[in-house]
C-alpha cells in the first residue's frame, strides 16, 4: 500500500511547444493511502495516460513518481508493485481460474502452501470458489474481468490496484455488481484503488475522491459532493450531471447583473467583465412572475422521463433546462414560465474558473 | 405454437446448383475418371478389361511403394520438425513496426515469389561440388559433400531446399499471429511479473494456435505431395534416395504408362492425405484448448 505523489508532466511529442503537445500538462497531485480515486473525463483528456505513468507501463517525459516518498519514476511495474485492471478482460487462456489467479505468485516464487492459501481466499471473495478448476477462457466476461483483479489482489503488498474503464465490456445489469463488489474490496483490503472511467455514474458511485480531466489538465479534485455543487471550472458543471449545469452569459455592474437582456440585482459583489451564471438544471425553480432573480423564458420542449421531467425554456436565444417534479402539471409549448436562477446554489464563472 | 407446417423450400436447390457443377467438373469427375482406370487394365485405347481390385491389391504389395511412403513420411515429419518451431522463432524476432518491419516483411517473403522449379535449379547449381557456391565451399572445408552421389548428402539438400522456400511462410502466418495479439495482454504479463519464457509459453503461443493449426496443414500437405523441386535437384537420385510418392507416380503413371495402377496409387496417395490431416486437425483442436471456437476471433 503506498501514497502516490505526481509531479509530471507528459507528452508524446519530443519537443513540446504549446499546450496542446502535451498529453498531461504540468500537475501536482497525491493520492492517499487506501483511498478510492476516479479519473474521470473524456477520451482522449489524458487520464489513461496518468494511470499508465503511475503503473509504469509509461514513463513520464518531465516531473517524477513518488510512492511513500521513494521515487519510482524509471521503475518497472513488477518493481512498484502495481496492480492493474485493463478495459479488455486479460486472461490466460490455457489455464483454469485457479492458475490465473496463482500466475503473478508463482512468478514470484512464492511457497506453493501460500498460494493455494491466498488463492482460496482472493476466489472466496470474488465468489469465484466454485469455479476455481474450470477452464478460464470458457467465461464470461465480467467472470473473467474478475479474474483479472483478481490475479491483481492475490498480492498482499500490493501498492495500488489501477483500473482502466474495465466494465466497458460488461453487461450493464453485472455492472452495479462488479462495482458494489469493488467497494466491498476496497472497504475490506483498505487498498488505494485508481479508476479511470469516462461514465461519470461509475466515477462518483465508486470513488470518495474524482478527479476531473480535459485536455491534459485535472480541472477539480474533490468529493462527488464538491463536483455537484460547487464546479470549480465550468467544465466540471458542464460535465458532472445529466444534463450538466446550465449556463448564461452575464455581465456585472453597479450591483446589478444583466443577463439574457435583463437587468437583475447582484446576489452578491461580482467583478465587473464578461461572466457566466451556472445553476444545476435540479436547482433551477418555476418562479411566480416578476419576482427576484427569476427570468421569463419561452418553453421550448417538456420530457417526461418517469422519476421527473425534463423542462426544456428558452430566452434570448440561450437555453435553460429545468428539472421539475413528476407531478408538476405538464406546461404547454410556447407558455412563458418564470426560471429562479439566483439563488444559494447559483455560480459564477470568470474565464471558466468558479469565482469564490 | 402454431399447427401449421413450415412449407418446404425446394428453390434452394438451384441456388447451390452452379457451386455442384463447378465441383463436379474440377473435382469430382476427374477423380472417378480416376477410379474408372483403377479398376480397369487398359491395354490400348480399344481394348480394355476390367479387373476389379487387384491393382488396388498389386499397389498394397510393392516394395518399392512402401520404401517411398516410409521416405515420404519421414521427409513430410522432417519438414514440420524444423519449418515450424524455426517460423516461429523468426516471427519472434521480427521487428513489430516501422519501416524495418516492412523491410524484413519483404526480404522474408522473398523466397515465396519463386517458382518450384526455379527453387530446384537454384539448389542444383548452388550445392554443386565443382561450381556451386555451398557445394565448392563445403568441399573446400573438407566436407566432402556431393548430392548427386551420396544419399545423406541428396536427402538434406532436398530437407533444406524446402526449409529455406517454406518456412517463411510459417513465419509471416506466426507473425500475423503475434500482430493480432492487443498490447494489454504485455502489459498484463509485465505487472504479473511474468519471464519472456512465461509470455511465449502463456500467451503467444496460445494465441497463436489458429495460425499455427494453418501452418501446420498447409506444410503437410505441401510436402506430403512435392515433386518439382526434387525432381529438378536430384531426379530422385542417387539410386532412389529421393523419390517421393509424387515422383514415383509420374514414374508409374506417364513414364511406365501403368495407368490403371497408378490411378490405384493416385486413389491411396489421395486417401493418405486425407486421413493424415484429419487426425492432424482433431488432435490440434484437442491439444490447444477445449474452447475450440472461441480461439479463432479472439
């Protein structure tokens, strides 16, 4: 088990120039130990790149890893003694779950009573003991996923478990299993388990620290909580949530706040400049007409997805989407409808980062 | 469930009706004109006299057929032996990417483009003792090596003849195995902290069993039925040393004009074959794994 400290910075290129030459820009960033982290972002944001960096399948062009303080930039997988979950589920065809599972053991010569001893132990919690002399490529593939963990939790001292997008090839009623079985793992080995995933439900159910990732830069780290309600970078809000945080171009001055053609009373001192109003779609509220920090706006399309419907209104040519409740009455297309969007839950942005 | 009863579809048949009569005049004809001189003694274009299966039996009986199955067996073993563990270790050591992978894709695959009888006459000149680049040089070593003259010396010339024409094919089929192996599999392997030998053993090779299953037949077969290239290179000679089953049957068929034995022969020759890769085939899916269908796409 160990702390892992990033100071890096990676690219591809061998000369990066701008920004955009590097995969990961500059970082600075620890995980705890025994804590569960998710890299979470789109393809191609870099978090496959940092997760490879700290299993050292990569090696970083600038900046060094730390584990516990040693520094183990140059050192090999084997040497950090990493575990790691791939996408694809990596088995070794010709041997039963029990051989896969024994491999990375008997590869380090451990004593044959030990493996059988941790082999039963690893298979008993995966609930796999029952399979343990079966052929392992004739099953399926969460089984086999699991497998691959599982030959990564039969050490005892391993340093991280690092799990790049592996239910991507999972049914989706197994996965809400393999995920409650990784947070039983996690709670019972107090490992520090990475997750890189782009599903933003795996991220904030598994992990107790997200960090979000776009274009080679960790935007916010911080609780699923912290990402919901208070976005540090309009990425983050744009991100986080389905659909993610509305936004509006406003513009401060003399404690008012023009939005959408509107002139509302600052909620609070705001620089002056180009800024833009963040709210949550679920914290967005039908207001009665005319009252503070509400807008007219036109509705445009009403879902009614079960659980709740998805009000979609117009103003000024921009687009607010509001969540209401499933017994609101159904409002007709082309209604005004009067949008709460100041309020304890509304944030600024300047330049896409949240003013405080 | 409904009681109605799926109407029979006869149309299918005219759909499959072109692929029969294309495999009836390639294949299936030619080989029951095959069978109809087999059973017959052909005495001259008018006269002939059927005779049932006593070629069959006169064939079963030859001495000198045996001492050419028994060559031809050894030899095909032989073959299979060297060509493919030497495929895969080239496949092996070939470069994944880059230009040097296409470069030594190109030089491996050279050997392939030659015609048979090209092959033969290049070894023919080549091992000559007088003027042959191996040939001289072997001698001038005080090897005294001569393939027209002793039997060992005619059997390896011809064993490494087909060694250095084939077993590229071996190794770009190994390679196009390797290839299609995705790169999480090492990554896997290097965090399990497993050795290179560990790799082959657990990975490449089982991923490579469908190409290797390929390779396998398809070097059988080959040399199971060569002619040209011996018979170029040693003429079958010295003595019989190198004469095949293939070559023994021209010798029956167009040189004796034997017809009706060797058309026998030709039916035993076929059925050998096709015996051999049948239990080559089934004893490969066995040994592999017991997830015969799944080893193909993965």
């Amino acid at each position: 088990m160990a702390r892992i400290e990033l100071k890096l910075a990676h690219s591809y290129k061998a000369n990066p120039q701008q920004d955009s030459d590097y995969a990961l820009l500059p970082l600075d960033m620890t995980f705890d130990d025994g804590g569960a982290y998710a890299l979470l972002g789109p393809s191609g944001c870099g978090k496959s790149t940092m997760l490879n960096i700290m299993s050292g399948l990569l090696a970083p062009s600038h900046g060094s890893v730390l584990f516990d303080g040693r520094d183990v930039t140059r050192a090999s997988p084997q040497e950090r003694n990493i575990a790691q979950v791939f996408q694809f589920p990596v088995i070794y065809d010709t041997m039963t779950v029990a051989q896969n599972l024994a491999f990375p053991l008997r590869n380090r010569k451990v004593p044959e009573a030990h493996i059988r001893e941790r082999v039963g132990r690893i298979a008993e919690m995966l609930e796999m003991s029952g399979q343990l002399d079966q052929r392992a490529a004739n099953l399926s593939a969460d089984a086999k996923q699991k497998i691959s963990l599982g030959r990564g939790l039969v050490r005892e001292d391993v340093a991280a478990v690092l799990f790049d997008e592996p239910l991507t090839v999972i049914d989706p009623h197994l996965k809400w299993q393999l995920r409650r079985k990784l947070k039983q793992i996690h709670h019972e080995l107090k490992l520090t388990l990475i997750y890189v995933t782009h599903d933003q439900v795996e991220a904030l159910t598994f992990a107790d620290q997200v960090v979000v990732m776009t274009r080679g830069r960790a935007v916010q780290v911080g609780t699923p909580d912290a990402l919901f309600e208070r976005p540090s970078h309009a990425f983050v809000g744009h991100f986080i949530g389905s659909p993610g945080m509305n936004f509006l171009p406003a513009q401060a001055a003399d404690g008012k706040l023009a939005v959408a053609g509107m002139r509302l009373a600052a909620p609070r001192a705001l620089p002056a400049g180009e800024l833009r109003l963040g709210i949550r779609p679920e914290y967005v509220q039908l207001a009665a007409p005319e009252q503070a920090g509400a807008l007219p706006c036109a509705v445009a399309r009403v879902q009614d997805l079960g659980t709740h419907q998805m009000l979609t209104a117009g103003i000024d040519g921009l687009q607010i989407k509001v969540r209401c409740a499933s017994d609101q009455a159904l409002l007709a297309v082309g209604s005004t409808v009067w949008l709460q969007v100041l309020g304890e839950h509304t944030c600024f942005y300047q330049n896409e980062e949240l003013l405080p | 469930m409904s009681a109605t009863i799926k109407p029979v579809n006869q149309k299918a048949w005219f759909l499959i009706l072109p692929v029969l009569l294309c495999v009836a005049f390639s294949a299936i004809l030619p080989l029951m004109t095959v069978v109809n001189y087999s059973v017959q003694d052909i005495i001259s274009p008018e006269r002939r006299v059927f005779v049932g299966t006593e070629w069959f039996a006169a064939v079963l009986r030859d001495e000198e057929l045996h001492g050419a199955l028994v060559r031809q067996l050894v030899y095909s073993l032989a073959v299979l032996l060297v060509e493919i563990p030497l495929g895969i270790v080239l496949a092996l050591a070939m470069p994944a990417k880059g230009w040097k992978s296409s470069a030594v894709l190109v030089t491996v695959a050279l050997s392939l483009l030659i015609p048979w009888n090209v092959v033969g006459t290049i070894w023919q000149i080549y091992g000559r003792p007088d003027i042959g680049l191996l040939g001289a040089a072997l001698n001038a070593i005080g090897v005294d090596y001569n393939y027209t003259a002793y039997a060992t010396d005619a059997w390896v010339t011809v064993l490494v003849m087909d060694v250095w024409h084939w077993t590229p094919l071996v190794a770009l089929l190994c390679f196009a195995g390797l290839r299609s192996i995705p790169d999480a599999y090492y990554q896997a392997a290097r965090i399990d902290g497993a050795s290179k030998f560990a790799v082959f053993r657990y990975i490449q090779l089982p991923k490579m069993r469908g190409v290797l299953m390929i390779a396998v037949l398809l070097r059988f077969m080959d040399s199971f039925m060569i002619y040209t290239e011996p018979f170029v290179l040693t003429g079958g000679g010295p003595g019989n040393a190198t004469t095949f089953l293939s070559q023994y049957l021209t010798q029956k068929a167009v040189g004796q004009f034997d017809l009706g034995p060797a058309a026998a022969f030709s039916l035993i020759y076929f059925f050998i074959i096709l015996l051999l890769c049948f239990v080559l085939y089934n004893w490969m899916q066995r040994v592999g794994t017991a997830d015969a269908k799944e080893g193909g796409h993965d």
